[in-house]
C-alpha cells in the first residue's frame, strides 16, 4: 500500500510538471520593471561590433570633453553611448511589449499602427575612467535623455554620449 502512494505521488508530481513546460514558454515573460524616470525598456546583448563602435564613440566622447564637461565625467564616471539604432519592429519582443502597453515610455505615443516605425536606440555603459563596459547587456531607449545630461539606464546612473559628440 505504501509503494502505491509513493507511486501515485511521484506520477501526479511528473503530470503536474509536464503540464506547466511545455505552456511557459508560449506565455511571454514579464518585462523587467525599471525604475520611475529610467529610460530603459529593455536589455539585450551586444554584437562585437556594436562593442567596437561603442568604443570608438567613448573615445570621441571624453577626447572632445571641455573643462566643463570633464567636470560631469569626474562627479559621474558612467557613460551611456550609442552602440545602434533599430526600428522597434526589429525587436519583436520589445513589440510585444510596447503592444500590451506594458513598456513605458516617458514621451511614446501609443499609436499602434506606427509602432513597428519607432525608432529605438541601444546603449552601452561604460566606466569613463577605464574605458570598459560596466555590464554585458545593453539597454534599449526609445525615449532620448539631452545629451550630455545624466540618466538613469537600467538602474544605473550615466552621463548619456548618444553618438559620442558633446
């Protein structure tokens, strides 16, 4: 009697699992809540090229800094720099997301026949210092912050580059 109830448990536990895979993953994952005024709609990793071009573009970024803005660069060492530029539609599931009105954007409009045509820029952060990358993925924006100007991307706090000209 009792290996039938150990039996009838382990059975129910491989049913019960067995059913929930192969459904999780038709059901998207919930996007990464950021914070208030962060720009970020997303992550996603880079192409080395786009690590390349980031770069290149710090370089240009702090090399073309005046008195001022190594000011900023001193108090604020992070930098945000443009690593590309896509469409959103490019990006199915930042698609997704901005069709549920689940991503938040400080000025979009949500206009879904337009959506696939929104413009989305994707930054790499670096240490303005060393002139590294501060994490492996990057962020996602659709919404631009001054340049110059620092923001909050993906819960860290950088001094947006965008294409590396002050």
């Amino acid at each position: 009697m009792k290996n039938i109830a150990q039996i009838a448990l382990l059975f129910t536990l491989l049913l019960s699992s067995c059913t929930e895979s192969p459904l999780s993953f038709l059901l998207p994952p919930s996007p990464r809540q950021y914070g208030k005024n962060d720009y970020a709609v997303g992550e996603a990793q880079p192409y080395p090229q786009e690590v390349t071009l980031a770069k290149k573009r710090l370089a240009n970024f702090i090399r073309r800094a005046g008195p001022k803005q190594r000011q900023v660069l001193d108090q604020n060492p992070y930098v945000a720099v443009q690593a590309n530029e896509l469409l959103a539609g490019e990006v199915w599931p930042l698609l997704r997301e901005l069709s549920s009105g689940r991503v938040k954007t400080m000025q979009y409009v949500q206009d879904l026949q337009n959506q696939p045509n929104y413009w989305v820029k994707f930054l790499l952060l670096f240490d303005g210092r060393t002139q590294r990358l501060l994490r492996s993925d990057g962020v996602l924006i659709m919404d631009e912050p001054q340049r110059g100007s620092v923001a909050d991307f993906a819960g860290t706090k950088a001094i947006y580059a965008g294409t590396g000209w002050w």
